[in-house]
C-alpha cells in the first residue's frame, strides 16, 4: 500500500469505536509528523461528529507536541544551546504554529536599539540602565509576579507582543540580549528567585596570564531592572535561613534556566488544575535532565 493510500485508510478509522484499533490507527497517523496535520484538519471541517472531532484535535495536539518532544530533545543535546531558541520551544507547547522568524525579528529589533545606546566607556551600572530604559521604559514590559500562577506571562512571544512577562519571559530577553551584546550579566541560582548577577572579571597587570578573578557588581532584578546589592542579597539569604550561601552565586547555564522556568509553568498548570498540561511540561523537563 503506497502513503497515500494508507493515509487515506488510517483517517477513516479515526471514528472506529473499539478502542485498540483507535489506537493503532493514532500512533501510525502521529509517526508520519506534521505533514499529516492539513489532512487532519480537512477531516476536521467534513466532519459533523463531535466525537469524532475531539479524536481528531487530540491527534493534532499529539503530532504538535511529539515534534516539539524531537526538538526539545535536539536542543538540550547541544554543547551550547542558545537561550532564546529554548524560550521559543517552550511558547510552541501553548503555541504550535508560532510564527519564529516574527519573534527573531523583534528581539533583532531590541537589540538593536539598546546596542545604539552603548558605547565602551559605560560603566557596568551605565550599561544596566541602558537595557532598563530600552526594555521598561521605551518598550514599557511589564513584569507580573510569578506567584499570580499565569501560565500566558511565560511565553516570549507574549512578552513580546503584549509586553507583558514575569521574570522568566523578560529575564530571558534580558539574558539573551546581554549574551549578544557581550555584557557579562548571568542567572544565579538565590533560591525562589529568579535574578541576575553583573559579573565583572578583574584581571592583574602583574599576573597578565591569569583569567582573572571574577566578581559580582551587583544584581538585577528582570522583573522590573531593580538593582540590588550584595548586602540586600546577604540579608535575604538570612532572612529566609539558607545555608552554603556559596551555591547560590554560580551562574546557571541555558540548560538549567530552561529547566527552572518549565519547573514554575508546571505548577501553574496544576494550581490551574491543567494537569494534563503539567504532565507534558513534566516530561519535557525529564528530556531536559538527561542532558543537564
């Protein structure tokens, strides 16, 4: 039997009641991937049954989401995968036929205008206030806190249309932007935050061989561009009893950014009771930690 043929045999079983067969029928139609995804919704639009309709949007949703499953699997097996991109993966679980090349251009577009902004003879705290005019007051984003359990808040492409994020949405504009632009700001890890630190790497004219030693300027806020310094940070961390203080200044590489962000979008899912959703996100973040 060529594709064709087959195709069209496995789409009139979609109706069958015994539910083995509905389920042979399924996994065949989701191993053939997107191309099988008009068809599915042609059959959609001819098709009156309502039950049979929802067979046919979950199948949709299932070819989504295990092509989404392949690319997350591809991303998190780079050596270096880029923020964005993972960001990007993450908006196409609520967002399937994300329109990504929109999304690059207006990101191009921002860094662009902060990159007109900055010159070599700015201070650390002169670069900040830079990506903080730019983001908060040009482009107005506004930053929703993560407690408010919004599942919308942490997709890019939202806080890029509606400028609207949390500290994940917008930190990881923020992030991607300072990568690009070679400003040394990174995620670390203070616990039930999520906030940047300005990394400054202080070399000896003496000891010009050395990598020099790194130290934290000061931190940043990406709800909202606040800064904070180490004493503000040093008094949390007491406030709320943490111990190995030294963990929580190693800045975190894209991989666990990701994992973290997907890790607060599941318990929305499920404050939401979306436990479905939860689930998924669940088992993208399980691809994620094979590779971490």
């Amino acid at each position: 039997m060529n594709t064709s043929k087959e195709i069209t045999a496995l789409l009139r079983l979609i109706d069958d009641p015994d539910d083995e067969v509905y389920d042979t029928v399924a996994d065949k139609l989701i191993n053939y991937g997107k191309e099988i995804i008009p068809k599915l919704e042609q059959l959609w639009e001819t098709t009156i049954d309502e039950n049979v309709q929802e067979r046919i949007e979950l199948l949709i949703h299932r070819v989504h989401f295990h092509d989404l499953q392949q690319d997350f699997l591809e991303w998190s097996r780079s050596d270096h995968p880029e923020l964005l991109r993972g960001a990007i993966l993450i908006a196409k679980f609520q967002f399937p036929d994300l329109n990504v090349p929109a999304i690059l251009t207006q990101f191009d577009q921002v860094k662009r205008n902060i990159w007109l902004e900055l010159n070599n003879y700015l201070t650390p705290l002169e670069q900040v206030n830079v990506f903080n005019s730019i983001l908060y007051n040009y482009y107005k984003l506004h930053g929703h806190e993560l407690t408010e359990r919004e599942p919308k808040h942490f997709f890019i492409n939202q806080a890029l249309e509606s400028k609207q994020g949390n500290s994940y949405s917008i930190g990881i504009l923020f992030l991607a932007l300072s990568e690009i632009l070679d400003i040394p700001i990174f995620a670390v890890d203070v616990p039930r935050q999520f906030i940047f630190a300005y990394i400054d790497t202080l070399h000896s004219f003496l000891n010009p061989g050395n990598k020099g030693i790194q130290q934290v300027q000061f931190y940043i806020d990406p709800l909202n561009g606040m800064i904070y310094t180490q004493k503000d940070v040093d008094q949390y961390l007491r406030k709320i009893n943490a111990s190995d203080r030294d963990l929580y200044f190693t800045p975190l590489n894209n991989k666990r950014i990701i994992y973290k962000m997907m890790e607060e979008l599941c318990l929305c899912y499920r404050y939401k009771r979306e436990d479905e959703k939860a689930d998924e996100i669940q088992s993208l973040m399980q691809l994620l930690t094979q590779n971490i």
